[in-house]
C-alpha cells in the first residue's frame, strides 16, 4: 500500500518538478566552468557540494512548496479526522521527495562525469563519499522545508526560506572564515555544519574522512528532526522531534577539526604518485593530472633538450611540482629539488580534461622552471621573475617577450640584462646561468636578481 502510494506522488506531485528544476539549475552551473574538475574526480565531487549552495535552498524551497499542499487544498481537516496516524500520510510524501532530489543530485554528478571519464587517471573512493554527503544534506533540507511548509501553509514562506538559506549557506560562512583570517585564528569548527563546501581544494587534496563522517553525524539527524517535524501533532511529539539535531550537532561539532574549510582537506598520496613517459627523457605527472601527460611530454623535452645545449649540469627528467597551489593555508613542508630534475607546475586544464597549451605559455614556463625552487610560503621578489624570463629567453636565443603583468621600466630593465648577458663569451655566460641555477636550487635568489639593473626610482 505504501509502495503504491510512494509511485502515486513521484508521478503527480510537485517532487518531480521540484528535482527537475534541481537538476536544469545545478547542471547548467557546474558545466558552466568544466574546466574546474575536467578530468578529475574529486574536483568534480567537489564541485558538486559548490552546488548545495543554490541546490539547498532549491530542496527547502521545494519541500516547503509541497508541505502546504493539504492546507492550500483546504483538506487539513478532513485528514484529521482520519485514524490514520499523520506519519503514515506524510511518508510517502517526504519519501517521494526525497528519491526525486537525490536522483537529481546524482544525475547531475553523472552529466558532469561525462567530462572527467575519457581523462581522468586516478579515482578516489573519498569522490563518492563526498557526493553521497551531499545528497544526504538534500534529504534533510527537503524534509525541513516540509515541515516549515506545513507550520506556516503561507505563500511567502517557500521564496522566505530559499533566501535565508542562501544567506547562510554562502554569507555567514564567508564572513566567519574573513573575519577569522583577519583576527589570525583558525575558523570555527561550526562551519563543517553545513554540507557546502567553498574552500579551495587543490588537484592532489581530498575532504577528509573525519569530516565527512561528522557531517553524517550531523546531517543525518537533521533529516530525521524534519521527517519527525513534519508528522509531529502536539507541542510534545514536537518538543521530542528537534532532539535528533540537538544530539547531532552536541555530537559532531566537538569532533569536527578546527579551521573550517582549511581543515577539511588534506593531501592525498595516491593523487600525488607520479606516473611517467619513459620513452626518451623521463617526464613525470601526478596521478591527479595523468590525462595531461601525452600534453605535456612534447613541450617537456624539447625545453629538457634546449637545455643540454646549453646549461652546464643540465636537468635529465622533468616532474610536476607535487605542491599545493598558493592559496592552500595548510602547506606541506617544500620539497627540496634535485639537480638533475626539472620541477614544473602543470599546465591549465582545459574544457575537455586535457591541457590547455594555446597560449603557448607552457614551453617558456618550462624554461624558467630551470632557475626555480620552492622555498616555502614567503612570496618571491618580482625581480625574480623578471631574472627567470632573461634566463628563458637566453635558452632560445630570442630577446624575451614582454608579459601582461609587467610595469612601466620592466622593458628596459629585461632588455640591458638580456643584452649584457649574451654580449658576454659563452663560457662566461654558461658559467653565470650555472651558478644562478645553483643558488636556486640552495633557495637562494641573490644571484638571479644581480642580473637586472637596479630599478630607476
């Protein structure tokens, strides 16, 4: 009888429409920006709980919609006077909802894999972890909304609570994380409560399985406060059904790391192993990154070519850097580079997962990356960069091309170095690009700067 009754509201009531447009809004914002997780798992399941941020209010919108049916019908009390339990009714209701957003949800995450399937290299179990949390969060919102539906049969209350749920789902945790950066604190655990995730996540990072397991804690006991809301008659049966979400969140609050959304992830060293081309001169990739490899193979040994010809003590094998992108708080230790290795950052990812190389940007990044080592968090001298590009340009005996990002006497500055460089004996020259490439590698970049003239005030 349920069975059928649970068939019965997926073919006539507003659930379907409700997932419908869950799922027309969520899809058409994830694959505005495929090149985000192209390619990548985890960046895709990522992206997903991105979502929950314009999906939640969609689902609390929505249930709220449809727990004012019966009073908008006016059959409230023709349903009282019934034996029947009120939870027996609402069940199927709240169920027919709840499998109608979390196919949605899924569906969307399937439509969005259709760009990470053809290059994606390395699949974390974590990725489905974090997708099945997401869903949960929607099972909780949707039976929230019911039930506030129900308590407040308006029409203004389904717009009033998709509002204040983007209020607090996208202001409030921004403004706890600013304000604790400001003060120099980690940011409050609390945020982890809510199942959107707006920190930044590196390629070779994964949501960790402390906060995934807290926020089951958590949003699970939501869902079951909303169900027991919504079938609840009497101050009493109501009282008792706000008890779950209490529990949860006095349980998993305590558990969940501090710092927030910095907390939340870590690195993960299957996504960080390297996978290599050996057919010529080694050029390694991370697992993460493995469907840019026959991208970046081309461009990695013509600049390893490049500089044999020229640089005493030449680096043999390039691999991409295995450190977090600069915005990652949370940084591992640097790893010092060897000699006869060439550490590169990887190239852009484009639309279809595979690297996105038409700036033609790559190769002089790759010559650079010669006279680069990662130092840790202190941000380098501009003049540093400007010394990288004269080394570049030395390699390909081509004057250096100007960038978007230099000033006003940047030119001058490149050209009297370039000039002085090469206007030196070649044995001088190779000497002093050694030498430079030396104190690099030591962390030290007194000796790359010394190439430029003195800035003129």
């Amino acid at each position: 009888m349920m069975g059928r009754i649970l068939r019965i509201e997926l073919r006539r009531s507003a659930a379907v429409g409700v997932a419908l447009l869950s799922l027309v809004v969520g899809t058409a914002m994830l694959l505005s920006y495929t090149e985000g997780f192209a390619g990548r798992w985890m960046q895709l399941a990522v992206s997903g709980r991105s979502m929950l941020m314009l999906l939640w209010p969609l689902a609390l919108a929505g249930g709220a919609w449809l727990g004012r049916r019966d009073n908008r019908s006016r059959v409230d009390e023709l349903f009282a006077s019934t034996a029947r339990p009120r939870w027996q009714r609402v069940l199927p209701t709240a169920g027919a909802l709840a499998v109608t957003v979390v196919t949605a949800y899924i569906l969307m995450f399937l439509i969005g894999a259709a760009w990470v399937v053809p290059t994606a290299g390395y699949f974390p179990i974590a990725a489905i972890v974090a997708t099945a949390v997401g869903a949960l969060s929607l099972i909780a919102a949707a039976w929230l909304g019911m039930a506030a539906g129900r308590a407040m049969p308006r029409l203004v209350t389904a717009p009033a609570l998709a509002v204040a749920a983007v209020a607090l789902l996208a202001l409030l945790p921004d403004y706890l994380s600013v304000s604790a950066m400001v003060d120099g604190r980690p940011g409050p655990a609390a945020l982890l409560l809510t199942p959107v995730y707006v920190g930044g996540l590196d390629d070779l990072q994964t949501i960790v399985a402390r906060v995934n397991l807290t926020q089951t804690l958590w949003l699970a006991p939501l869902a079951a406060t909303g169900l027991l809301l919504l079938g609840a008659v009497g101050r009493r049966a109501i009282a008792l059904a706000v008890l779950p979400a209490v529990l949860g969140a006095a349980v998993a609050v305590p558990l969940m790391p501090t710092g927030g959304y910095d907390a939340a992830g870590a690195v993960d060293p299957k996504a960080a192993e390297l996978v290599c081309d050996n057919d010529g001169w080694q050029i390694c990739v991370t697992r993460a990154h493995a469907g840019l490899l026959p991208d970046v193979v081309g461009p990695a040994r013509q600049a390893l070519t490049m500089m044999a010809a020229k640089l005493p003590g030449a680096p043999s094998r390039a691999v991409e850097t295995r450190q977090l992108d600069f915005w990652v708080r949370s940084r591992p230790a640097p790893t010092p580079a060897l000699a006869d290795t060439l550490v590169f950052d990887a190239p852009p990812i484009g639309r279809t997962g595979r690297a996105d190389l038409a700036d033609a940007q790559f190769l002089p990044a790759l010559l650079q990356s010669a006279w680069r080592q990662d130092c840790g968090d202190e941000p380098e001298h501009r003049d540093v960069y400007l010394a990288r590009t004269v080394a570049a340009a030395w390699l390909t005996n081509q004057p250096p091309v100007a960038e978007d990002w230099w000033e006003a006497g940047d030119r001058n500055r490149v050209d009297v170095a370039y000039q002085t460089l090469v206007g030196l004996p070649q044995a001088e020259q190779q000497r002093r690009m050694a030498a430079a490439r030396d104190a690099a590698l030591a962390c030290r970049t007194d000796t790359l700067r010394s190439m430029l003239p003195k800035e003129i005030p």
